[in-house]
C-alpha cells in the first residue's frame, strides 16, 4: 500500500469556454462564424496529500473547482500541468488500472440502467471489474446487506424513489471494493432522512473496510457526520486544510438558527396574548 | 482475446438485449414503420412497372432487406449523445472498460433483439406485398452480410455519437449521414439504377456495402459477387473501427465536464 491514497502537487486545469459578443443580430451572427473564447481557471495550483483510509470533505462555493479536481483525480479529466498519484497511479495515463481500484459516485448523474432493476447493472460492473464468481456473489451480499437493498434488487430503477436510487449508486460504486471512493455531492436532492442513511453508510463502509474517501457537498450534514478532515477551496485554490474538530473550535463559535414558523411567529405570539388575556378576563368576572 | 474480455463485453450485450426487451413499444413502432413503408413501396413499384433485372416483387424484396439492415442497426449515437449532455459519460470513463467497445457490445445486445424481430417483419411483409420468397440461397446470402452490415452500420452510429463530444447535438451530422445512405447505399433503388457517377462516389463510401451490397442479392444482376461484399464490409469496419479509437482518445483528452 502507498503512503498516500491521494497525493496532489501544484494541480491546475484551464477551460475555454465561448462569450458572447452581444444580444443583437450582427452580434449573434459573429459569435457563429468567429466565436470569441476565453479561458477559465477551475483548478489553480492545488497540492494535497490524503492518507489512506482518510474521510476527507472538499467544500467551497459553485465553481470553486471541487468537481474539477474529482473528475482529475478519477482519471476523467486531462489537467494542464501538475502531478497527481491515486494509490500510486497517474490517473490520466494508468486510467484502466485506476478503475479497478477506484470508485465514483456523482450525485447528480446516474450510473444505473432506468428500465432495468439495479440487479442488472451490478451484474453488469461485477464482470466491468472482473470479480471471479465467488468473489461477485460474497461482494453482492456484503453490498446488499450494508445498504439495505433486499426489496429493492430487483425493482426497475425507474420504479426507485430518488433516495432508494442514491442507495443503489453508492453501492454499485463499492461493488468491487474500491480503495478510494470520490462522491460528488451525494446527497445532494434527497430528503432528511434519506441524507442521514446514506451518510451512516457510507461512514459504516469506510470504518469497516478502511475505504479512502474524498467528498465534495454543499451540506455540511455531510462533511461533519462524514468526514474527519476538511478542505475548502476557492477559485480553484486551497483557502484550509484543517480537521472538522479544529475547524469547529476556531471558526464554528457560535451558531445562528433561523426558525420559520407557519403560520408567522408574529400571529402565534398576538393569538397567545389574546387568549390569555381572554382568560385573565374570565377569571376575574367569575371572581367577582 | 481471453475469456474475460468477452464476459466483460459479453455482459454490455446481455444489458443492451435486456434494455431492449423491457421497452417492446419502441419495437412494435418500428415492425409499424417497417409494414408500412413496404406497403407503400410495394403499390410504388406496381405502377411504375419493372426493368430488365427487377420485377416490381424482387424491388420489394430488395427493399425488404435494405430496410431490414437500416431499421435493425441501434441509434446508439443519440444515447452516446445524451450521456455526453447529461454528463454521465463520467461514470464510463472512469470504468476499466473501453468507451467505444462498451457501447459497440451494448449496441450489438439490441441489434440481437431486433434483427430478428424486424426480419420476420420482412418476410411477413415481402410476402404479403410481393408475393412467394425468393429462392432459399438468394435469401441466405443476403441475411447473412446484411447481418454482418448491421453490425457495421452500428459500429458507425457509435463512431458518429463520438461527435457529441465537441458538437453536443449530432442530429445535423446524422442527418446528414442518413440523406447519403439513402442515395449512396442506394436504400430505395439497386445503385446500378442511378447514373454511373453516383456509383463512383458511392464506391469510396461505405454506404454500398452496408446496403445495395447485401440487398442486391435478391436482384437478378447483384451489385458485387458475396466474397467481394464480405471484403467491403471487413474493409470499413477496419476503418471505422480504426477512427472511432483515435476519435475517443482524442475526445478524452479534450473533455470537458463542468458543473457538478
């Protein structure tokens, strides 16, 4: 096993994406024949070393370059200049190798047939990744048993409520027991309670088999149940890398809950005063 | 090529027939289609009489069979493309699996479901427009290399959905593809019915091959002897084989995926 699951040095990647010249015609007639472009910077000189077995959560705002660096990091995408090893491998050039050891889960794509049960695409990864049959059958269980997934094997997917699909997701990218797991923003679209399943499992999954994780979300539910380290960026740089317990002791020192009452708090409290002051009114004629 | 190389692909095709039998409404439309335009076809050719290598029956079995290769072969291309838009093109990159063979065992799956389907459909069809088949061996011939054709005409549809990678829409492109296999693979017409230069042209093309080549084989004089059809089709499969891997290492390296 390498010393780091993931080790990052001066990591940057570009994208040229088209601009507009303007809302009007001759505009509109120059951007088809003679587009203009201009490079956008995703990923600006990040360095990074995780240890295996590590939880580590990558936040930071839309367009930061959290999905950027994942996607580099999976073998995905090309970057500019830098070097990358995950579990020892360049991820652009052994992306074959990688695979095997590796496992993505996109919250907002999906990797799963829709007309099909889920049964048909973990048969399908299970010979992607080549397990032997035994191996297959002994995976598939410790999968289906880990996320709970018995009633749910063998129903179209279309049929599957979003966090039941997020369930299969997860576990059809831990099917071949990767080393490391990138997710990008797992929960994202799934309700309260479907959020805390899939964070128990995926937390369950690393404890059990020391499974590398390295997640980006917006919902710090994630970062916090999930994670033991965070890193935020920001345009495409690393602004802290810090443990979750040291973030919360230096920067979390206090908290603001906002509560959104239905109907308005403003009502309840004026309909409390009313009747009790009704009340009050009533106590004192029956006295009298 | 080992034995886990074929169960690897071997399980893309499985999913692909599988995908394709859990949707039978889409097959039902295309037998529809298919009845339909030989219906049609079959009262054209009636009214407009026969040359001296074709009835109006062995035309209808000609486009029996050319049709039977054009609506077999999967629209692998427009799924390629939505994965490329919705981004899940992320999920097979990362896979040890190659991009373009996946997709060509994956089409493959479903062509397993449909020619068959769509060549009952031709013979039922033929039949019923043009009256008895032709002889077994004429027929044999021609099912044999139009099987071989559909394979290839897929393997060009997945080259095609590669395209998505820096058009994002491949409809104008296959469009395009579609209108010169129509002329050029000569779909409704044998193209030794066309002037002389269409046949020039079409012979740098794979389009006889994947068509007129099988299909002719109904008609008394054929466009190219079997083993000469055979040689074209083994020729531009090479080559798109060929294209369609240079192009995927091309689009990996120039991917982009934003947002998420």
């Amino acid at each position: 096993m390498h010393r780091f699951a993931v080790e990052i040095h001066e990591l940057r990647k570009r994208f040229r994406t088209r601009v507009s010249r303007g809302a009007g015609a001759r505009a509109r007639i120059a951007d088809l024949f003679a587009p203009r472009t201009q490079w956008m910077t995703a990923v600006d000189g990040i360095s990074l070393s995780i240890e295996p077995g590590e939880r580590v959560a990558f936040i930071g705002p839309n367009g930061a370059g959290k999905s950027t660096t994942l996607k580099i990091l999976a073998g995905i995408l090309y970057p500019d200049s830098g070097t990358v090893t995950v579990d020892g491998l360049v991820p652009w050039r052994d992306r074959r190798t990688l695979g095997f050891r590796v496992g993505t889960v996109f919250g907002q794509r999906s990797q799963l047939w829709y007309q099909l049960p889920a049964r048909a695409t973990f048969d399908l990864l299970a010979h992607v990744y080549e397990l032997p049959a035994a191996t297959r059958r002994r995976r598939l269980d410790a999968v289906v048993e880990a996320f709970r997934l018995e009633a749910l094997l063998d129903r179209p997917v279309r049929h599957l409520s979003l966090g039941e699909r997020m369930r299969c997701e997860v576990a059809a990218s831990l099917l071949h027991g990767p080393r490391v797991l990138f997710l990008d923003e797992p929960t994202i679209g799934l309700d309260v309670t479907a959020k805390a399943v899939i964070r128990d499992l995926l937390f369950e999954q690393s404890e059990a088999e020391g499974t590398t994780l390295l997640l980006t979300s917006h919902d710090t539910g994630d970062i916090e149940e999930v994670c033991d380290r965070v890193v935020i960026i920001n345009r495409g740089r690393i602004l802290l890398d810090t443990t979750i317990a040291e973030m919360r002791r230096r920067y979390l020192r206090t908290q603001q809950v906002t509560i959104q009452a239905e109907p308005p708090l403003d009502d309840v409290i004026r309909d409390l005063y009313s009747t009790a002051d009704k009340h009050a009114r009533d106590t004192t004629e029956v006295a009298t | 090529m080992n034995t886990r190389w074929i169960r690897k692909y071997g399980a893309f095709a499985r999913i692909g027939f599988a995908a394709t039998q859990a949707g039978p409404g889409e097959l039902a439309a295309r037998v529809a289609f298919f009845f339909l335009i030989l219906g049609v076809f079959s009262s054209l050719w009636r009214a407009v009489g026969h040359s001296d290598s074709a009835t109006s029956a062995t035309m209808v079995w000609y486009l029996a069979i050319t049709e039977w290769v054009l609506l077999s072969a999967p629209m692998i291309q427009f799924e390629i493309e939505a994965e490329v838009r919705r981004g899940d093109v992320a999920y097979q990159i990362a896979r040890p699996v190659s991009y373009v063979g996946a997709h060509v065992a994956r089409a493959i799956g479903t062509l397993a479901v449909r020619a068959p389907v769509m060549l009952a459909t031709a013979i039922i069809g033929g039949r019923l427009f043009a009256g008895p088949l032709p002889p077994a061996a004429t027929i044999a011939r021609a099912v044999a290399l139009g099987a071989v054709a559909a394979v290839v005409m897929t393997t060009y549809h997945v080259a095609l959905g590669l395209l998505a990678f820096w058009l994002g829409d491949i409809a104008p492109v296959y469009w395009i593809w579609q209108k010169l296999s129509f002329v050029l693979g000569g779909l409704l017409l044998p193209l030794t019915y066309y002037p002389a230069f269409v046949g020039r042209v079409a012979a740098f093309t794979p389009f006889p091959a994947l068509l007129t080549g099988p299909a002719s084989f109904v008609l008394d004089r054929p466009y190219a002897t079997p083993m000469a059809v055979c040689g074209m089709l083994a020729l531009w499969l090479a080559m798109v084989s060929i294209g369609a891997g240079l192009v995927f290492r091309h689009a990996a390296r120039t991917l982009q995926l934003n947002g998420g």
